[in-house]
C-alpha cells in the first residue's frame, strides 16, 4: 500500500534530466585575436606558452574559416554520473573521493572484487564499462575545440592538434574537473533535499503569527520545523547516496532524544528572557534550534567512517594504505557535498546569531526567530552556491601564476 499522497509523490520524484550535460564556450574567431593577450582566454594563454609553436598555426587555422573554443563543461554528463553511482553504490561503500580524483588524475582503477561485478550485474551494471565511460569524458570537461565557421570541413591532423593543445591544458584542469564530477554527483544525491528544504520558506509568517498570539510557541516552530525538515532532507540525500533503509532507521535511536532534549531547551527560553539572562536565552535557543541537524552531521560522518574502514578491510585504498586518516576521509567524503559543510558551519553560527537576537530585543520576532532557527540552512545554500565559484576561481588564478 502506498502511504504518500499523489502530490508528495511526485515532489520527491527525481526530475527527469536530458542525457547531456551543459557547457559554455569562449570562442576566439579572428587571426589578430591571438596577439591581444589580455582578452584571450586562459587556457589559450597558458598554451601559448607551453607550446609557442601553437599559436602560429592557430593563426593559420583562423585566417582559413575556422574559430577556436574553450568549452567548458558547467554540468557532468548523466552517463558519467550514472556511472559514478554505479561504482559508488556496488563496490565502494557508497564513497566517492576514495576513488574518483585518483582515477581521474592518476588513471588508478578502483579495485573491484567479483562479488562487486557479479552484485552490480544483478542491478543492470557493468562495473568495468562504467568506469571506461569515466576515463572517455575526463577531456572532455575542459577541452580545445575546432569550429568549422564556413562548413569547409575538418580535417584529421587539425582534429589530433586540437586533441593535443586539450591534453596540455588537462593537468592543470583536473581540480576544477574533479569538483565538477564530485560536486555534480552530490548535487545529484541532494536535488531532493534541496526541494525539501525550500519548503522553509513558510517557516517564517507561521513563526511570526504564533509569537503574536501564543508567545512561546513560535519559538518551538521556529526551531523544531526547521530541524525535522532538514532531517527530511538528509534522509534523503543519504538515500540516493545508497544508505539502506535499515542502517537509516538506527539514526532515529539517537535522534528522538535529541530532540526531546532541544525541544525542552526552547522551553526554557522564556523564563531565562524574563530573568534577563539574554546572552544564555539566546545561546540556548540557537543551540537547541540547530540540535537535530548538528547531530545529523555527526551521525553521517560516523556513517562514512564505517564504510571507510570496511575499504581499507577489503585493501580497496591502494593509494592512501598506511597513510590514511580514516576520520579525516570520512569527513572529506561527507563533505563533498558542499551543503553538508555549510550546515555544520551554520550550526557552530547559531548560538551567536540567537545571543544577537537577544540582546536586540527581537526574540518575540517570528521573522527573526526563524531565521535564527534556519542559520545552519542559510549558510549551507549560501556555501552550495559559493563552492563552485570558488573552484571557478582558483582554477583561473592557478593558470594566472603559471603565466
């Protein structure tokens, strides 16, 4: 019997997506372009100075009906996310930097047991197929193209050169290639989180109403909705990281009493507020307000720590035995979905934000007092959307010292 209503169904259904990814191209169409460095792209640059020799026949490449594009992949392709997954979920224990940026920089297969191939067949995976479909796309996340401006052709010693400059500049694109895939992949795993948590945006007016007319109990919404929410959201993306149901259900044994306990802390906030303990009124219910997510975080690195011990068990960390951390792996895996940072960054921000609050004299505020409960959601959006930009940035700045 399906329990979910239609139209919470089709909320949590994973939007369908074209096969492609999305990219953009800088196009230099003119001979005289090359000589005016400070327009050019980058990347050009950069292999003009690894290969002087380049520009003059570009020049020519130009001057005959042809243009020169940097493309740069903005979004990873559905195969290769697709094939991602595959490896993660049917041989690694659901980690992705175990294995990924070693493949993608050093060319290390990740090692695969026969029960790992004969497992993923049984879903309709082919594990070795999955991950040539990897190694195929990897120039093709930051490359040189030819573009055939007059429809004259192109031909195949101008199609190996093109290959060549790409393959000059792919040392020094494999950090940004590498967020790409694994930033993609845990925005795959999320998408669902994130439209749970834009549910958030009601948390407010009903916060606002309930503190006019029930003072107290704004509170409680203002911090409880926000942390279950959340919760929703991690399950989630827990879920399309390949968690079963039934290492999730073991959360909710610590989690119940969490909050439990951060329920009673909202109890207490006005009684300290009317002793005029503000700073203790303000920390307590910016505590109490992040408690459920703060100990998701916690509870997901634990999860990851299990799975990194049982690759190291079965020898499948060929680059980091001996030399791992397991906790700091753990951690970074985690991590590598940039709104589980944030949270952990916003729960440390939460007492402070409701101390403020306090000591302003808005902790009747419904307004304020969900945007307090909401600190460790806004600083996660807020570093989701600066992690790319980020990587954008120190991509250009490291050609940029090269130059």
């Amino acid at each position: 019997m399906d329990l979910l209503p239609k139209f919470l169904k089709r909320k949590l259904d994973p939007p369908k997506r074209a096969p492609v990814g999305s990219y953009s191209v800088k196009v230099v169409s003119l001979p005289e372009e090359l000589d005016w460095d400070e327009f050019l792209p980058v990347e050009l640059r950069y292999v003009f100075k690894k290969m002087p020799e380049a520009k003059e026949r570009l020049r020519v490449l130009l001057g005959s009906g042809k243009a020169i594009g940097v493309r740069t992949v903005e979004r990873t392709p559905e195969r290769v996310l697709e094939a991602v997954k595959h490896v993660s979920f049917h041989s690694q224990h659901n980690c992705i930097l175990t294995w990924l940026p070693e493949l993608l920089r050093e060319k290390h297969l990740p090692i695969f047991t026969e029960a790992d191939r004969r497992r993923s067949k049984e879903h309709g995976a082919d594990l070795d197929a999955d991950v040539r479909a990897i190694l195929d796309a990897r120039l093709t996340f930051k490359r040189l193209v030819l573009i055939d401006e007059d429809n004259l052709g192109i031909a195949d010693e101008d199609r190996r050169f093109m290959n060549e400059l790409s393959e000059t500049v792919y040392p020094l694109a494999i950090d940004a290639i590498v967020h790409r895939a694994v930033v993609d992949n845990a925005n795959e795993r999320t998408e669902i989180a994130q439209s749970v948590i834009k549910a958030m945006l009601v948390i407010g007016p009903v916060a606002h109403v309930l503190e006019k007319y029930a003072s107290g109990f704004g509170k409680i919404f203002a911090a409880s909705t926000d942390d279950l929410l959340g919760e929703a959201a991690e399950i989630m993306a827990l879920r399309g990281s390949g968690f079963s149901w039934k290492t999730l259900r073991k959360r909710f044994i610590v989690l119940v009493p969490v909050f439990a306990i951060a329920t009673y802390g909202v109890f207490q906030v006005e009684p300290l507020i009317r002793e005029n303990r503000l700073l203790l009124a303000g920390a307590v219910f910016g505590l109490s307000a992040v408690a459920l997510s703060l100990t998701t975080v916690i509870q997901s690195i634990g999860m990851y720590r299990k799975a990194v011990q049982s690759l190291m068990i079965e020898g499948k960390l060929h680059a980091h035995a001996g030399s791992v951390s397991v906790l700091k792996t753990a951690m970074i895996q985690d991590f590598t979905n940039p709104a589980q940072l944030g949270i952990l960054l916003g729960a440390t921000l939460a007492p402070f934000a409701g101390m403020l609050a306090a000591v302003t004299g808005l902790m009747h505020n419904g307004w304020i007092l969900a945007l307090v409960g909401s600190t460790e959601s806004v600083v996660a959006g807020i570093t989701v959307i600066t992690s790319n930009r980020v990587a954008a940035w120190r991509f250009r700045r490291n050609l940029e010292k090269l130059l």
